[in-house]
C-alpha cells in the first residue's frame, strides 16, 4: 500500500502517513549514534564516530561535532553533506543577528528558524527532507544551559537527556534509569560514556571511535564549547573503566 504514496513528500497516504519523512527519520537510525546530557554546570555531547574504511584518513576536522557559535554546538546523525548545509545556515542566523543587535542569539530561536527551513523540505515538491537528525547545545542569559533534539520533519523539543542514531531506544532506556536532574559534568561525562559502550556496534571502546565535546562557562561567566583531544579521551575511558570495575567488586 505505501509504494502508492511513497513518491513525493506532498503526498498523504489514506492513513495519514508522510512516508518520504519516515523514510528519513528510519535512515537516521543506521547513523553513529550520539548522545546529549544536561547538568546543572554544562552540557555533554558524545558520539561514535564510524570508521567506513581503516586506509582512510580520518583527518584533523569532526565529522559529528560542529561549533555554531560561541554560546552553541551540536551533534549530527545521519547524511554528513546534509549536516554541513544546516550548519552553514545555522552559523550565518547566528552571526547575522549578532551583527544586528550585537548580542548573541537566543538559543531556541536559533533552532526554531533551521527546524521552519527543514519542514519546508517537506512540504513543496521536488524536494527530499535532510537526512539528518540534530542535538544541540546551548546557553543563553534567558534560560542558561538548554538541550534540544531536532529531526528531519522540523520538530524539535527540550530534553534533559536524549540520543539519536543507532540504538537510540536502548540508550534512552538507560538514560530514564540513570540520569539525575542534579548531575554534574563530570557524571554526566561517564553517563555518555557508559551509553555508548552499551550502544555502539563494536565491541570495544577507543578514543578513535568517540567525540566527546562539552559547553561550559568559564571564569567570566561566558559560554565555551571544549571538544576533548584524543589524550583527554584516553584518560576519560580508563576512569571510566576504573568506576565501573570498583562498582563490579563492590556489588559482589
């Protein structure tokens, strides 16, 4: 029944069905994975960064993480060259009402102004929605630390904790056991860590396969987006390892 709907995204099945846009959404799901956590001191962003070849070099630049703006960052799943568009117009709304009221953009504005461009996609034909799901990170003096997930239909909403990708519904199970609304960065750091050693398809954990980024305010009280280098990852996933070793033998 659904190939005789699935042509355009103008189209309604008799059900009430956008396949086209549910098409997008199920590709997001065979994406890295990539997780968001909100404590009360910062935001932690982490995802898997998938290896497609071992001869290919991985380069200096992020393939998961991007810097939108001072105040604000976000983690992608999904097409990559779809990614790079919404983060280019991203960075221009942000610089452009920077440089229009000289202050810097509301973070849920922001996300309001992609996610109409992104259900544009859907609604006019000859056009395909964008392929790629968002988490954002951000801080602004209205509402301090914020984290927001966006999908392919333009929706978007406000989340403590959340994930998107491969295995989202078993690393949101684990966040509604283990997340805590007075979370700190340090916990929420290992919280990240510890979803997607649950979640990724490999069977062993590397900082070649993780990045792990978080947004803080420094000693002014201005907003900083810090993506960890490889060392920091290493020493991360050993005090992990440590934590979890100590809580094994201990329950025993």
């Amino acid at each position: 029944m659904s190939r005789r709907y699935d042509t355009r995204t103008t189209i309604f099945s008799p059900e009430g069905r956008l396949y086209q846009v549910e098409y997008a959404i199920e590709a997001i799901s065979h994406a890295g994975a990539a997780v968001g956590v909100l404590a009360r001191d910062g935001i932690v962003l982490a995802a898997e960064k998938k290896l497609s070849a071992k001869l290919l070099d991985p380069g200096q630049s992020s393939e998961k993480m991007y810097l939108i703006d001072n105040h604000m960052a976000c983690a992608v799943a999904g097409i990559t060259a779809d990614a790079n568009i919404l983060v280019s117009y991203l960075r221009l709304s942000s610089q452009r009402y920077l440089y229009r009221y000289n202050e810097l953009m509301p973070v849920e504005q922001l996300i309001q102004q992609v996610c109409d461009l992104k259900q544009s996609y859907t609604q006019f034909g000859g056009l395909r929605p964008f392929g790629v799901s968002f988490l954002y990170a951000g801080w602004d003096e209205h509402f301090g630390f914020q984290l927001y997930m966006s999908d392919p239909s333009g929706n978007y909403g406000g989340w403590r904790a959340t994930a998107i990708g491969a295995n989202n519904q078993a690393a949101q199970s684990i966040l509604k056991s283990d997340y805590k609304e007075d979370i700190n960065l340090n916990e929420a750091l290992k919280l990240a860590v510890k979803i997607l050693s649950k979640t990724m398809d490999s069977t062993s954990m590397s900082a070649e396969k993780l990045e792990i980024g978080h947004l803080t305010l420094d000693a002014d009280g201005n907003p900083k987006f810090h993506s960890m280098t490889p060392k920091e990852l290493v020493a991360l996933l050993a005090e992990c390892e440590v934590a979890e070793s100590t809580t094994t033998s201990s329950s025993s």
